[in-house]
C-alpha cells in the first residue's frame, strides 16, 4: 500500500472521529440559533399563538421594540454594569495569587490547599450560592443583620434586599467570589508555561519579583489574559442564575440583567417569543462586536507587522515570477 493512501485512509478514520461534534454542534448550537434569528422576525408567542407568520411590513419591529424598551435598555446597563464591577476586582486578585503562587523565589507552604480553597466557591452550583447570600441577608432574621445589630452597627434589623445599590452590589460580589478562583487557575497555568530560562536571565539582570511579574510574566501571557476577558464579557452579559435566583431581578429591576429581561419576556406573562428571539440576537451581535474589538485591541502588533511584511514579499514574488515567465 503505498504512503499516500495510507495517509488518506487515517484522514478518513479523523473525520469520523470528528463527526460526533459536528452533528452535536448543528443540533444543539447551530439549529437552535438560527431559528432564534427567524423568530425574531414573526410574530410568534408561545400560549394560543404557536402559528409562525413573518413580519411583512416591519420585519424588524420586534428588534426595533426591544432596542426602544426603556427595560431592556435598563437591563443591558445593569448587565455591563455588574460585569464590569465584577471583572476588575476578579483580574485584581487572580493576578495578586497568581504573583504569589508563581513565585521562584519562594516556597509556599500548602499550597495546594490554597488553590483548591480559592477555586471551590466555581464548584458550587449557582442555585446554591444565591439561596446562601439570600438567607444571609434576610430580614428581619439573618447572620449579618443579627452580627450587626449584636455588635452596635445597627440598631435594628436592616432590610439590606429592598435597597437596590444593596442588592446590585451583593450579586457583584457574588460574581467576584465565584469566579475569581478560575481566572487564577488560568492565569496560573499560563504562567507555568512560560520557559523558565526567561525568569533565570530576569534574575541574572537584577530583575525584582514585581519588575519580573509587570515586565516579564504579564507580557507573556497576554493571550491568556484576553482569553480571560473574552470569555468573562461572554459570561457575564449572559448573566443570568445569580440575579434570578438571588432576587428574581429586583428590587425594581436592579438586578436585572438582559438574560433575565429575555427569560421573563419569553416564560412569563405573554410569552413574547419573538421579542425574546430580538432580545437574544441584539446580544449576540453585541457579545460578536465588543469580542471582535477587544481581539484587535489586543493584537500582537509586532506579529500583525510582520505577517503583513511577509504577505507583500510573497505578492512582489509572485509578480516577479509571473513577469519572469512572460
């Protein structure tokens, strides 16, 4: 059997291999989505209207209603909002531990059960985190009003979950809690991949441990880091268990976040299907533009340079060749 069918015949077996996502992926993620775009142009609700009629006259009114909503618009802030809030604090202190687990100079002690006490608020599930932070809160009973008012700071139970500043800062820091374990372990991995070579001529030249970690480490992992904020903006504008679950959007639509606004317009009420479908789109095209920004932003400018320097030697080449053979 010669060499160029054996090849063909181990490309075939990766094919099927890979079949499974594929047909996963049309299913579940490729099918769902496109018909979520078409929805958005009919005027299908989910009780005693299931018929699908396109919007002849309009057809992008239910995007043109979701755009004008004053409480989508309200959502869309508090989302970006509480994302924003959330993220900085979170990249703050992965970005400390990670300095700190990552260090060559020294040897932490435990260290492993550190980082599994920093992950484990990811493992719980959301459900659980909002009922906890739910009953800590509570009124006129809880542990923190019971602390406060035990130790002078109160002098009767506070209702902290009718108070909307209140109530949208204990979902960020919720969020922070929750996540900023798994941005450690990222940012810690990253790290770990750095050739150690690069740390021995750090410290040869003199190098401190915070000169080593801003001038050497962070440069380094710059695409793990835009990974990381990528991924957290996908996250986090798609926030949706911890404010449900915590207070169902409330107090006065403080807490709600886009994914909530679609979920009651879709499951509560009228079931505006095709206004949720809008709503769901909108954040996809905005999801799409801000991660599209944000990868140009965060390009490898060097890289970029010299990839278009290669590019306009090889189209001078091909010129060259083709008046050769003319």
């Amino acid at each position: 059997m010669s060499k160029k069918k054996r090849s063909g015949g181990y490309a075939k077996w990766g094919y099927i291999f890979c079949l499974p996502f594929f047909i996963t992926f049309l299913i579940f993620s490729l099918y769902p989505t496109l018909y979520t775009m078409l929805v958005g142009f009919t005027d299908l609700h989910g009780i005693g209207k299931t018929a699908i009629h396109l919007l002849k006259d309009d057809p992008f009114a239910n995007y043109k209603a979701t755009l004008t909503s004053p409480t989508f618009q309200k959502a869309l802030g508090n989302t970006l909002k509480i994302w924003i809030c959330n993220f900085i604090p979170q990249l703050g202190l992965a970005l400390l531990l990670t300095a700190w687990f990552t260090d060559r100079r020294f040897k932490i002690q435990g260290e492993g059960i550190f980082k599994v006490l920093f992950y484990m608020p990811n493992i719980i599930t959301a459900a659980t985190v909002a009922i906890l932070f739910n009953a800590l809160f509570g009124y006129p009973m809880g542990p923190v009003n019971d602390l406060m008012t035990r130790f002078g700071f109160f002098k009767e139970p506070y209702n902290f979950l009718v108070k909307k500043a209140v109530a949208q800062n204990i979902v960020i820091f919720i969020q922070t809690w929750m996540w900023y374990g798994y941005t450690m372990i990222i940012l810690v991995s990253g790290v770990l991949g750095i050739n150690p070579e690069i740390f021995e001529a750090a410290e040869v030249d003199g190098a401190n441990a915070w000169q080593t970690f801003w001038l050497v480490t962070i440069p380094n992992i710059k695409t793990i880091l835009l990974f990381t904020l990528v991924t957290s903006l996908i996250g986090g504008l798609n926030m949706f268990d911890i404010p449900w679950l915590f207070l169902y959007g409330g107090p006065d639509n403080a807490t709600l976040t886009t994914s909530v606004f679609i979920y009651k317009q879709a499951f509560s009420g009228g079931y505006l299907y095709n206004k949720a479908s809008a709503a769901s789109m909108v954040m996809f095209v905005i999801i799409v533009i801000i991660s599209a920004y944000l990868f140009f932003m965060m390009r490898d400018k060097d890289e970029a340079a010299l990839k278009k320097i290669r590019k306009q030697q090889e189209k001078e080449m091909r010129r060259k060749m083709k008046e050769a053979k003319a």
